[in-house]
C-alpha cells in the first residue's frame, strides 16, 4: 500500500518471514526508502508508528493501524497526526510460505504415527 505526503511516498509492506516460523506476517512502514518501523506476529491489529521530522524541522507523528486476520491482504489506514491520510490493503508477500510450512508439518507428523516400518516397507532402502 502506498500514499504520497508532502512529495513523499509512505509505503506499508508485509512478508511472511521465518522469524515467526512463516505462521505470523511482519508488517514494515517505510517513508521513500528509509524504514521507519517494523511490527510483526500473531497479532490482529498491527500498529505501525514513527516520529519523522522533515528539513523545515517540522516533526510529525505518522501510524499505520492494520487489521490482519489471517494476514491475507489487512486492511490499513495511514494518519499522520491523528488525520486519515489514506486506506487500502496491503499486500503480503510469499503467502504460500505458511501453506507450505502446515504441510510439512503435517507431513512430518504422518510419518511418525505410521512409523519406520511402514515407510521401510514402500521405500527402496
């Protein structure tokens, strides 16, 4: 998700990374291409926020709340000093890495109840 503030670009970014076992997105809040904060997790409302002071000195308080159910595509609104500034969703990166994750899991717990013997039996070793 992105908006423009002030000639600038305030961009929301989300991934499914191994830090929390490719189960839970981690949201980032970027303002252009400096990263201004990180928050991730089996969270449902993910809040984003940074305080940015631009060349006049002017300093402004800019949140991005999300509401991440499942992490498929969380709605966000961005607000800079208690102001809506825009609403969208986001779009999470590498969604298929926690259905991967669950098979392998799952595939992993399979073998273990049928045992060695059985995978012995079907397996050329």
């Amino acid at each position: 998700m992105e908006a423009q503030w002030k000639g600038q670009t305030l961009k929301v970014t989300g991934n499914w990374t191994a830090r929390w076992l490719f189960l839970a997105p981690v949201y980032q809040l970027w303002l252009d291409d400096q990263l201004l904060d990180e928050q991730g997790g089996p969270r449902l409302s993910p809040k984003l926020e940074a305080l940015f002071e631009d060349e006049n000195g002017e300093i402004s308080h800019i949140e991005a709340d999300l509401l991440s159910i499942i992490g498929f595509r969380p709605s966000c609104e961005i607000s800079i000093e208690g102001e809506l500034l825009a609403t969208d969703h986001v779009e999470v990166e590498n969604f298929l890495n926690p259905f991967l994750m669950l098979f392998i899991l799952a595939a992993t717990v399979a073998m273990f109840y049928v045992g060695p013997e059985v995978l012995q039996r079907y397996l050329p070793v």
